[in-house]
C-alpha cells in the first residue's frame, strides 16, 4: 500500500493531564503524540462505522442482500473440520 503524505492539520484543545496520560503512552508504545492519537481516533471512528445497525441502500442492493441471506450454505471443508475438531480442554 503507498504511504499517503500528510497534508491536512487537525488541531484540539485538552486538558494538561489529558496531554500528560496521552504522552507517557505515546512514549511507552514508541510513537510520538501526533502517531499515537491519530491511530487511537481512526481506530475509534473504524469501531463506531463497523457498529452501526441501520444501513441505508437502494432496493436492488436490498434485494441482492436478501438473495444472499436465503441461499443455503457453500460448503466449507477448514469450516467444518475445525468445527468437528475437539477443544484441547475437553
């Protein structure tokens, strides 16, 4: 994947020991301030879009949707194997 240059400022306001806490895990994990809360807000926002419950899409997208959902199963033989195989604890 080619890196994408930095070009776009975003810029917050926080308390001291707000900026504090963020530091000493930046510095604990190797990143610099910018780094660590830049993946921690992507992170963040990638949570909040993968958690959404209501999905808006035209009618033929639906139905496609729905076409997948009534097709039986592909069969899956790594699928079914690891299911029929027993837990090291039983």
């Amino acid at each position: 994947m080619p890196r994408e240059t930095r070009d776009v400022t975003i810029n917050i306001r926080a308390k001291q020991s707000q900026r504090d806490l963020i530091d000493l895990v930046a510095e604990i994990q190797g990143k610099s301030r910018s780094d660590f809360m830049l993946e921690a807000a992507y992170r963040e926002a990638e949570a909040v879009l993968l958690d959404r419950k209501l999905f808006a899409v035209d009618e033929e997208t639906f139905n496609q949707f729905l076409a997948r959902l009534d097709a039986p199963p592909e069969q899956n033989e790594k699928l079914r194997a690891l299911l029929e195989t027993k837990a090291p604890w039983e």
